[in-house]
C-alpha cells in the first residue's frame, strides 16, 4: 500500500497440517528485495486455515505476483 510502484515475485512454500493449520511457511525466491514485506507475508499465510481433511500434511510451492498499481 505504501509504494505503489512494488512489483516483482515472491514464491512461498507453505506446509498445511491436516488439521488445516499452516505449520511452516518460508520465501523460496523473491524479486521484491523488500525483506520486511517478506516477513510481514510469511506471518500472515501462517494465520491461515484451510479447514481440516483426512489428508497427509501437504507442502505446496505458492508463487505471489505483485504489480504496480
């Protein structure tokens, strides 16, 4: 919100529990060379909850495109 020209790639690997809970989360790659606005993403994907299943844990590589606005 604070810079309106941010753009760039991030690329999260994100480890959901079959409880739904994000157990882990880290950058993988990043173009933003912003390393607050990567820990401040990283702490909100770890809030997320996708909602229990009969599943194994599942790790998914999740890439996040920002555009200038």
């Amino acid at each position: 919100r604070r810079d309106p020209t941010l753009q760039g790639k991030v690329v999260l690997e994100i480890t959901i529990a079959p409880t739904g809970r994000v157990t882990s989360c880290k950058v993988v790659s990043s173009e933003l060379n912003n390393k607050a606005l990567e820990h401040k993403l990283v702490g909100r994907v770890k809030l997320l909850n996708f909602g229990a299943r009969d599943v194994e844990e599942m790790i998914v590589t999740y890439p996040i495109d920002f555009l200038p606005s």
